[in-house]
C-alpha cells in the first residue's frame, strides 16, 4: 500500500443455485485466492454469491435463508487470517423483511450489512418479489452469529494504516438509478466503491456496462471495483456471464471479461484520487462523514509492499494507439492554430513574426501560424518567418530553415546576428573566446530584438516557439526566447511536439513540406548557441545538458497532474522506463528536474499569452500559481533518502 496503492481483486466465482455450501466453499477459496496468490487487499463477489441471485421464490424458504446466514459466519471464520476487507453478498432478515446485501467483513469479523437501495422490477427482473428496498439509516443487528451488526446503506469502512483507503458499497441496480448511492458515498469520504452485481448477458450490454462504471469513476473521482454473477447461475430464461471490472477516475485499469477468467485484479491509487480531490473546488465533501449520518467501521491491515501491475503509460502526453495519436494532433494543432488566430484578429494584426532555427518548436509555431492564416483566410505571406544565423547554426538547420518557408509560403527573411553580437560584447567587454552563459544569452536576447522590432515595423505579433517541458525546466534565456507577444506552443511538451510535427508532415499533401519536415525531425534538439563542430555538426545537444525528454515529461505529468511526491515519481517512472533507463539514470535526471523546476519559477511568473492545450500547464495566471521564491529542500531531501 506504500505510495497510495491498494490491490483490489474483482472476483466471480464458480457457484451452484441454492447450493450454500459449495457456495460458501468457493467464495473462500476465490478470496483466498485473490488475497494470497494476487495480494489483494479488498476483495468484492458478486451479489447473493453465498446463496446465487437465480434462487427466486427459494428466497421465501427459510432452510435458503438460514443456511446463507451460518454461511456468512463460516465464510467470515474461515477467512479471518486473510490480510484483506472482503464483500460478499448474501440475503438477510430484518424485522420480517429480506434484504438483498453485502456483507463487508475483514479479520473475521462481519463489520456492516449493506442493503441494496433499488429493486428492478422491470423487464427481466422481479427482485421485488422477495426483497424489500434498503434505507439509508443505519440501525445494529444480529447476524452471522453477532451482535449489532450495523445495517444500513450510509456505511463507510475505513483502512486504520491508509486513511484515503474509505471503502463504501452499492449493490447492482443501484449503480443505474438517476443518483446512486454511490454518489452520497464519495461526497461522505469513499474513495473506493465496491459493486456486487448480478447483471445478465444481452447483445451489447458489457459495453454499456464498462462504460457506466468508468463514468461514475471519473464523476465521483473514485475507484469502482464491480463484479457480477458468472454462468453457474441458472440459464432458465437468462445467461450470466461474468463481468469484472477495475476503473479509476474514468480509466478502465483491469478486466475480467464476460464468459471470462472470472477476475479483475489492478492497483487503485487512492493517494492520486484524494489529490485530484482536493484541487477540484466542485468536489463538495464534508469535515467528517458523521455529517451525512454514515456509520464509519474501521479495519486495519498488515502494510505490505504492492507489486504494481496496472499499466504506466511512459509517454503521458502522447497517445500510443496510433489514431487516437493523430486525433490528439488534430485537437492540438486546432487549440493553437485558433488561440492565435482569435488574437490576431482581436488586435488587427496580419503579420506574424516567427524566428525560425530549423528545429522543432520553431517549425511547429510555423506550422500554426501558416494555420491560423488559413483559418482567418489571410495570405500566407503575411507569416514572417526570419532566419538569423549566427556562431552556431549549422548549414543542416539554417537549409531546412529556409526551405520550410518556401515550402508553406510564408516570407522569409534572413537577419544574421553575429556582428550585432559581436558590437554587443565590445560594448559589454565581453571576450568572444568565453563561451559562457553570457556569450549564449546575448545570442537568445538579439534574435528576440529583432523579431519584436520587426514586428513593430510590420504592425504583427511575435509569435513565441518554447515548449511546455523548456518551460517546466527553465530552459529558454530570460526576456530571450522566453518572451513574444503570443506563445503558441506554451502548453505543448516536447514529446508531444514531434508527433505534432510528423503528423504534418504524413497529412500536409506536399511533398516538399514533408520532407523537410521529416529532416527537422532527424535533427538533434539544440539551441545552437554554441560553435559546430569541425565538420560542420551540432556541438550543443540539448538533452546531453539537462537530460531526456522523455523523462523530464514523464516526470512533469506525474508532479503537475498528480502532485506525485518525489519518491513516487521515481517509483512509477522505474516501472514505466525502467527497461530504458537503469535506475540511476532515472534518479540523476529526476533530482535535475526538481533543482530546475524550482529555481526556474521566475521565468515562468511572468510568461506571455498562450493556450493551454492538455491536463498539464505552467501559465502563472491559470494552471500553476507558483513562488519563484519557493525552497526545493523538501523534495530533494526525499530523494537523497531514496
């Protein structure tokens, strides 16, 4: 459980109609199973499991009802030494009533009785026939040979070891009603939602299935665990087939397909869904689920290490199905393309200025820009795009520069910098042999005067190129490549850059464009601000100096999007990138991007306009309202512990 992480097994096991003590049998061995096998440590069956849902008017005959009662105190016996929260459903007495529950137990105790709040009788199912509808109010009684057992729906069972391990139960139908219960749950503190279902096989019903408990995982910002009755049920006039499911906040993490293997096993991250809480302000929960009259039960459980099995997408920012890749394009290039095209016409500008390197976010802000034209049916022309060389472009770039230009039809124009730099250091006193910081940003700084006097001339807008990781990284020169008049690719990190531009160059029609294109994306990351080599080749690659990019975003997503701490960064990043990267790769780079994250706040406490286009952003008036004075001490001490 250590990072937040709970096994959770959905689990359907092979029973008999009626049949109570083979029943009884399999549920144990299916939640032993579950427990010692997979180390889960909540564990849900289906609805009525100890007796089968498909009993009918058997419900009315007390030999049924009796022997289900002994078998949930059997159940919960020979389950007591089993490291895990178990549901189990089971039909139970009450006041000359039968209710169709889940019986939440754990160290061999029945901790509360759950009722199931709706009864479908409609189309297939006739429930109320035997059972009466559940209420909120949670009242004790005596069950499975206790005492005060307490009975009622508004239950939260909580984990003594992680306190964001809340567990709440609802019971099939209850899940397809207008307000679930499942609802009032959460808003009382439940970050995991147990569904114990028996919902029988029809022509597309697993579908709608998957996709309702994904919603109400992404609505409630919660885990769903549900599993249904499988095909030991009767087949009189329906099939059961089984269907077992783990979702997290809208994210299907696990499943046990109908007519399956009969489980689901994933890791919830309930850390991760009390963060997402907490920054929703529409998340509306109180101080303390007595509030809402729910009756708290506490368990405790023996913290273990979890193996995560739940997959860690290692490129977060780009889709790897390759069509959802190229719609995640085509919504990007759309959000910038039409930010910029809203504030060129707002300001009545038809010229863009654009200093194009020949590398990536130069070429992507290029791209944008000739877009946008389109989109405001402007000419093509009016994109200015200016080359400047200077003491370390090389030919490879400075050539694709220029050819991309002509290639979309902008303007181009070549301002080189050297001599202007050159005059800056005499009068500066700087010597041009040092090649320092001073000798880098000078470069960085001209090449920004000149785009923002030619802007001036031109009566256009600077259109900004640094990305969303130079960002987070502070890798731009400040009032350099840091500043423009509109930033187009301020929300767009690098990885997802170089499938922006090879989407353009695989759909663009033109076979100039994309193979210059192509060659921009076979050139290494540089900012060129230091001298080629001797044959004429980059000498300045980017990730040599502050690491991979493919870490650093990894490592962005998990710090913006999820308030990971450090340690669980680097967790999650060894399983995701762990066969690229050994782990002191990892490590290394990972303490690089929290020593910059925080020392580079500045730069981006006064950045220019530009759009957010993902789940992840820096813009000091939206996303991230960071200090640029704020200490690092706390998270690079929790890495030189690891």
């Amino acid at each position: 459980m250590r990072d937040g992480f709970v096994k959770v097994a959905a689990v359907t096991p092979e029973v008999r109609v009626a049949d109570v003590r083979f029943n009884t049998d399999a549920c144990v061995e299916a939640a032993t199973r579950a427990c010692t096998e997979e180390g889960a440590v909540v564990v849900v069956l289906p609805e009525l499991a100890l007796t089968g849902y498909t009993c009918e008017d058997l419900f009315w005959q007390d030999a049924l009802l009796d022997a289900a009662e002994a078998a949930l105190a059997e159940f919960a016996e020979r389950t007591a030494d089993l490291n895990a929260l178990l549901l189990v459903g089971v039909p139970v007495r009450v006041n000359a009533k039968l209710y169709n529950c889940a019986a939440a137990v754990s160290a061999g105790t029945v901790l509360g009785v759950v009722p199931k709040r709706h009864i479908p009788t409609y189309h297939e199912f006739y429930e109320g026939r035997h059972f009466a509808p559940g209420t909120a109010d949670v009242v004790p009684i005596d069950v499975g040979g206790q005492l005060d057992v307490p009975f009622g729906a508004s239950q939260l069972f909580a984990c003594e070891e992680l306190p964001e391990l809340v567990v709440a139960a609802e019971i099939c139908e209850d899940l397809w009603v207008p307000e679930p219960p499942s609802i009032s749950h959460a808003r009382a503190g439940a970050m995991l939602v147990c569904n114990l279902s028996a919902s029988n096989a029809l022509v597309g019903k697993a579908d709608y299935r998957r996709s309702l408990v994904c919603g109400q995982s992404a609505r409630l910002v919660c885990g769903y665990v549900y599993t249904s009755a499988g095909t030991g049920e009767s087949t009189q006039d329906l099939v059961f087939s089984g269907h077992d499911l783990v979702a997290e906040n809208g994210r299907l993490l696990a499943e046990g397909k109908p007519f399956g293997e009969g489980m689901a096993v994933s890791e919830i991250d309930v850390r991760q869904l009390a963060a997402e809480r907490r920054r929703m302000s529409t998340f509306e929960t109180v101080a303390s689920p007595l509030q809402r009259d729910y009756r708290v039960s506490r368990f405790t459980l023996d913290v273990r290490p979890t193996r995560l099995t739940r997959w860690v997408d290692p490129h977060p920012f780009v889709p790897s199905d390759p069509t959802r890749r190229a719609e995640r394009c085509e919504d990007v290039f759309n959000i910038q393309a039409h930010g910029l095209a809203k504030r060129l016409a707002h300001t009545r500008s038809r010229h863009a200025v654009i200093g194009l390197s020949g590398g990536l976010d130069s070429t992507l802000a290029l791209l944008v820009a000739v877009r946008a034209f389109d989109l405001l049916e402007l000419p093509r022309a009016g994109v200015i795009a200016v080359t400047m060389p200077g003491f370390g472009t090389t030919d490879r770039t400075y050539n694709n520069a220029c050819e991309l230009a002509r290639a979309v039809g902008a303007e181009l124009r070549e301002i080189g910098i050297a001599d202007a730099v050159r005059q800056h250091f005499s009068d500066i006193g700087h010597d041009e042999s040092v090649h320092d910081v001073t000798y880098e940003n000078s470069q960085a700084r001209e090449r920004t005067q000149i785009l923002m006097d030619v802007a001036n001339q031109e009566g256009g807008l600077v259109i900004g190129t640094g990305d969303l990781s130079e960002l987070a990284l502070g890798w731009a020169t400040y009032n350099g490549d840091h500043m423009s008049m509109y930033a187009v690719n301020v929300g767009v990190p690098k990885t997802l850059v170089r499938h922006l531009v090879r989407y353009v160059a695989d759909t663009c029609g033109d076979d100039a464009e994309s193979r210059v294109l192509l060659d921009v994306l076979d050139t290494p990351v540089s900012p060129e601000l230091l001298p080629a080599t001797g044959d004429g080749t980059i000498a300045q690659r980017t990730e040599d100096l502050v690491g991979p990019y493919e870490l650093h975003d990894f490592f962005l997503y998990e710090v913006l999007r999820h308030g990971a701490s450090p340690s669980k960064v680097y967790r999650l990043a060894r399983h995701a990138l762990g066969e690229k990267y050994d782990d002191e790769t990892i490590l290394s780079w990972l303490k690089v991007f929290y020593r910059r994250f925080f020392a580079q706040q500045f730069k981006r406490s006064c950045l220019p306009d530009g759009p957010k286009v993902g789940s992840a952003a820096v813009s000091p008036r939206g996303d991230l309202r960071m200090p640029s004075d704020a200490c690092a001490a706390l998270w690079l001490d929790e890495l030189e512990g690891l």
